[in-house]
C-alpha cells in the first residue's frame, strides 16, 4: 500500500515538459511551465501538407489569422491532478477549434493527448523528440 502511494505521488510530480512529436509527425511541440501551468508552442513543422497554410489562418479571431504557425500556443491550462495532467484546452490551427484536454505521460515514454468535446473524444500518442 505505501509503495502504491509513493509511486502514485511520484507519478504526479513528473511532468511531460520537453519537445514532442505529435502522432502524425507534422510537428514538434515543447512544452513548459506557463505561470502555475504547463503551455505548449509549436517550435517546428517537419512535414509541409499540400495546400498547409504558415499562418493561423483558420482562428476564429481574424486579428490573429496571420500569427505564424512556428511559436503558436496549441496546449494551455494544465495543472496536475493525480496521475495526469488536465483542466487544459487544445488548440487544433487546422480547424481553428479549441477541445479539453488532458495529457498523461505512458510507461514507454510516450505522451497520451486527449482532446474532447462534450463526449466525443480523440486520443493522439506523441513520442519525445531525441
């Protein structure tokens, strides 16, 4: 039981701050301290889709829609609670539409991304950029 504890106010403690790569490899995301929360900025974009535009061109605020892609915040808001991180927002610049979301560090190393909205929810693994 005490050994339980220990590891689940260790796992807690641990967070997933550092370069990312998202699932489909397009990006790599850091992610660091925010205040009293952790943020991610995009830092690169390592693969170039057909037709991907460099600006936040699909922010539904048009006074940010020609904020480069490089250096806009995509994760927010998230403070530790048990095991996971969570009470964050994801920010998806393809659709311009904001999700909750919560991150979970895996036992292989890599990082669990779920966004949600009301009940519909997609989970994305990213790995630690090397």
């Amino acid at each position: 039981m005490i050994v339980a504890l220990a590891a689940m106010v260790a796992t807690a403690a641990v967070a997933p701050t550092g370069n990312w790569i998202t699932q489909d490899g397009s990006a790599m995301v850091a992610i660091a301290p925010c205040g009293p929360s952790l943020c991610g900025n995009i830092v690169k974009v390592l693969k170039v889709e057909a037709g991907a535009l460099s600006t936040d061109a699909h922010n539904p605020d048009p006074a940010l829609r020609s904020k480069p892609i490089v250096g806009l915040k995509i994760l927010g808001g998230f403070r530790p609670s048990g095991g996971e991180w969570s009470h964050g927002n994801i920010y998806d610049p393809r659709t311009g539409r904001t999700y909750s979301s919560k991150l979970n560090l895996n036992d292989d190393g890599s990082l669990k991304v779920s966004g949600c909205i009301a009940f519909f929810c997609q989970t994305q693994r990213w790995r630690r950029s090397r």
